[in-house]
C-alpha cells in the first residue's frame, strides 16, 4: 500500500489539507497527518485539524511521498523547520515523490527541490524564491520528474486526483473521480 505523509503546520490552507487527505484515502492510500508540535492544528480560516502523529514521531518511518499543504502562515512555519527540509531533501535524494500547493512550493524551493524543475504555485509566490534553473509555469498542476505542484485552493482535488494517478494508478483515479460527481 502507498503511503503518504501530510505534515500539518499552524496556518495551513484546510480546504487543500481536507481535500489531499480525503481523496488520497479513497483512493486506499495510507495517509499519515503529522503535526509539527503536539496537540491541534489551527488551519488559516480557523478550521482545528487533529494531526494522526506528531512530526518527530514519523520522521525515520519510510513514506512513498510528502505532501504540503499551502496556506498562509502555514507555509512559512514549514520553511522554517529544519525537520521538514531534511526529509524533503531526503525523499528526494531517495527518488521519491514531493508535492506542494498553493504556497508550499516555496518550501521545496527552499529544500533546494525546484532547482531545474518546472512548478507552478500560488501566483506570485515562486517569484519569491531562488531556485537556479526553476520554469515557473501557470498551469493548474505540474509533474515534473518525482516534484508536483499546484496553483491553491481551486486546483485542489486536480492536485489530488494527480498524486492517486501516481501512486495507485489512472483506473484508481479514475473510481475515485467517477464517485465525485465532478461534471
């Protein structure tokens, strides 16, 4: 079974959490919500997540992917912990998958992930960084090797329905989209 890892920082965006997390179990993928201090996670619109585990206690625990969720302050708390660059940085150098939306690229920006990648972000935010090499683009998700983006809270269930391709398949994508009623 895929596992994926959700670190939840305070002033995360809960519309693309909820939404990465739901759609990422129905899809039968093992999410795991991490905290990066004890107790509730108090998203940007004042939503309380409930982490499943606290950041220190996943950290040498091995995930197909991590997942960041955008949202203000929420990405600016993730660039600041050291914990969260050291494993995207090692789930990069391993090969694995990365992902952020809306605000969260800045955070792989910053882990030095985007170097020589094309990502695309929250408008305006990767103008913010320095990544050499980084092809900002305006779509609405962007796969480029084992780094996804998304643009926010809009492309959501896109980004969503984008990493259940990667990690169970189209034909999975495909049930889960179909239960969606998206059209």
């Amino acid at each position: 079974m895929a596992r994926a890892l959700v670190p939840l920082a305070t002033g995360c965006e809960e519309l693309e959490a909820v939404t990465i997390i739901d759609l990422l179990r129905r899809a039968g993928v093992e999410v795991v919500t991490a905290g990066l201090a004890a107790g509730p996670v108090t998203a940007s619109r004042g939503v309380r997540l409930l982490p499943d585990r606290l950041l220190d206690e996943v950290l040498e625990e091995e995930f197909d992917i991590v997942i960041l969720p955008g949202g203000q302050p929420g990405a600016d708390n993730l660039v600041r912990d050291p914990r969260v660059t050291a494993l995207l940085q090692r789930m990069n150098e391993a090969g694995r998958y990365t992902a952020a939306i809306c605000a969260a690229p800045k955070v792989l920006a910053s882990a030095g992930i985007l170097d020589g990648h094309r990502a695309t972000g929250y408008p305006g935010v990767l103008d913010q960084v320095i990544a050499p090499n980084m092809e900002i683009s305006t779509e609405p998700v962007v796969r480029d090797g084992h780094v996804i983006t998304s643009r926010g809270p809009g492309t959501a269930m896109e980004f969503a329905l984008e990493l259940i391709e990667i990690l169970r398949g189209s034909a999975c994508r495909q049930v889960v989209e179909s239960a969606l009623v998206r059209s």
